[in-house]
C-alpha cells in the first residue's frame, strides 16, 4: 500500500479516518497538533498516543518535513534568506526581514517557480514545477517563527506571502493555509491583519476572495497603469479593466483599502505620465500605493529609477493626496528578490 502524507489531512479528515479505523476520534486533535504545533518529524514523538495508533499511522502515512538546503544573512540589514527543500526534492524560498520597528516580517512562497514570468523577477526565470500542499505553505511559516526566535529573539509579527509564486492561482491551499496561521486552536494563532497576500492581479481570484469575506491584507503587484506597458513585463492574462473590475467588487464588498505595489523601473514606468495613470487608476477605491526599489536580477534589462525621477514620482502621487511609501530593497548582497536565491543554485 502507498503511504500518504499525514499533513495533507485536515483535521475533520483526520477524525473521520481514525473514527473509520475505529480509533477514537480526539486522537485526532493530539495528531495534528503535534504536527501544527510542534512540526515533529516521526510518529514516535507523538508521547500521548498509544503504540497501537502509532503503529496504525506508521503503517498508513508518512511526515513530510521541509528541510532548510541553505541560508544566507545580508551584511546590510540582517535579511535572512532560507532555501526550503520539499519531500519531493523541489526548492522554494522563504525569507525573514527585521525592520527598524522591532517587526520580524516572514515572506513565503506558493508555488514551485511561477507561470506568471514577469520579465523582472528572478522566479520568473525559473520553470514552473507546482502548487505548493497548504501544509508546505503554513510549514514555511513555522519554520521561520522557529527560527525568528533563534535568530532575533522573538516571535514573527508579520507575514506577506510574497516570495515565489502567485497565490491565486493555488487559491484552496493558500486559503487553507492562512487559516491555520490564524487559527489559535490548530495553528499560530496570527492575526489577519498581520498577514498580507500579494497578487498580479488575477481578476476572478481577487472576487472570490470577496466572496470568502477574506480578511487579511489584500496588495497587487501593478507596476504600471498602462496596458501596453504591462503586457510586455507580464504574461498574467488579465488586462486593467478586468482588474479594476475585480477591485470595485472586491471594496463594495468588503470595504477594505488595497495596496498597490509599483516597481520603479528607469525610463520605464516612472515619468510624470506613469504617475498620472496610477493616480487615475487608484480612484477605483481607497489605497495605498508601495513604491518599490527594483532589486536588479541577473538577466537585466531593467535598472532601478533615478533618485530624481523616484522623488517627482512620490511628490505628484503625494500631491494628489494619495498616501505613498517609497520601500527601499532589502537584503541587497544576499540575492533576496524573489526567486533569486533558487536562481543562483540551478
Ligand atoms: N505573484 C505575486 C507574489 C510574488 S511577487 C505578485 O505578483 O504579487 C512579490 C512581489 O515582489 C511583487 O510585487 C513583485 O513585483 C516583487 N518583485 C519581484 N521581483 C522583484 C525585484 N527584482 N525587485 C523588486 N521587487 C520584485
């Protein structure tokens, strides 16, 4: 019989198998909590069951565990990068980033590469393997608290599930997932207001998520207002109108304000004109608009905006009172942009 991966059972699952097998049903809560909780590797760790359930579960499932492959400390700002290798031998990222603010932020990943292939970011470069189980994408979290604490001495206080990847096209397990973060009885119990999902923009995503009331932090990676412009850097398939479609139904329903993450790219997206269209675009609801450094990647051809030019672009956003925040590049020396770190191992 082929074994299966114990972590890919949900708690109800869990309960009707042991029930099923004519094990007692809170057995199942003693189970997942020593693999949500504890993140244990072996069914002998497992202390308060009885070896007749724990030869059960040997004989039936496996522990996949995700192993750190490698990890780089920036010299810079103490970003720390993790290379995370799965039970089928794939490679995705996590990284943790302490900010001045005493917040240890954990960015994760989705998926295995990305089919998205923005032309600027290294994932993009990498070919598509999978989605991420639910339990890869919360494990990743775990793994990085764990390791927050060893490093910073405390706690992770956010998380922005922004490393490789585009979360709504894995939408069941990445929902999945931040319900254990959030969850106090089964997971780490993280607010929903410490967790933010970035998207490309994948219009029906952003409506389900509407429609599933999601509560945490909801921020797209638009990079330009212009569709000409935003078809050449990528090959998601939504144009604007979809998008902005998808927003005003995404704010009537839940009223939330959306966060708008724009690279500044030289000569590329950041003249007075660019602004103008963002500004124009951001009238759909209210929001907040990231401007972002670009970390440059290998294959380049782009480069980081001009100081000059990043400060007319705030300024005209600013004065069109808009609330903007310019987000300088961390972990410069360690290659840690999304996808960059798997990029330099292949
Ligand atoms: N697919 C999702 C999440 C992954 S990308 C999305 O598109 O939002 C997460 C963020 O990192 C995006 O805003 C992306 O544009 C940004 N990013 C990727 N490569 C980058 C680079 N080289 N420099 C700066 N930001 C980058």
């Amino acid at each position: 019989m082929i074994k299966k991966d114990i972590k890919n059972f949900s708690f109800g699952k869990t309960q009707y198998f042991l029930k099923k097998n004519k094990f007692q049903s809170f057995r199942a809560k003693q189970i997942t909590n020593w693999l949500r909780k504890k993140n244990v590797s072996s069914f002998e760790e497992m202390k308060n069951l009885p070896k007749k359930l724990i030869d059960f579960l040997k004989n039936n499932f496996f522990i996949s565990n995700i192993e750190i492959k490698d990890f780089q400390k920036s010299e810079i700002d103490d970003t720390v990068k993790f290379l995370f290798q799965l039970s089928d031998n794939q490679e995705i990222e996590g990284v943790l980033i302490p900010s001045k603010n005493n917040r240890i932020t954990a960015c994760i990943s989705t998926q295995v590469a990305c089919i998205l292939s923005c032309k600027f970011c290294a994932t993009g470069q990498l070919k598509f393997q999978r989605n991420l189980f639910f339990h890869e994408i919360y494990e990743q979290v775990f793994i990085l608290n764990e390791k927050a604490k060893e490093i910073f001495g405390k706690h992770l206080s956010n998380i922005v599930i922004m490393g490789m990847g585009e979360p709504l096209l894995n939408y069941e397990n990445t929902m999945e997932a931040i319900d254990l973060m959030m969850s106090e009885k089964e997971g780490l119990g993280i607010s929903h207001q410490r967790i933010t999902l970035s998207t490309v923009g994948i219009s029906d995503g952003i409506k389900q998520l509407a429609d599933d009331n999601f509560k945490c932090n909801l921020a797209i990676s638009l990079h330009t207002a212009n569709e000409i412009k935003r078809k050449h850097i990528t090959n998601s398939k939504d144009n604007l109108d979809e998008i902005k479609d998808s927003i005003e139904y995404f704010y009537e329903k839940t009223k939330k304000r959306i966060t708008y993450e724009y690279i500044l790219f030289d000569k590329f997206n950041d003249s007075l004109e660019d602004a103008k269209k963002l500004a124009n675009f951001c009238k759909i609801s209210p929001c907040k608009i990231n401007l972002i450094e670009y970390n440059p990647t290998n294959n380049d051809i782009f480069s980081k905006s001009t100081e000059k030019n990043t400060k007319k672009f705030m300024d005209f956003l600013s004065d069109k009172n808009l609330i903007v925040n310019l987000r300088k590049s961390k972990g410069q020396d360690i290659l840690a942009s999304c996808g960059q770190l798997a990029n330099s191992k292949k």
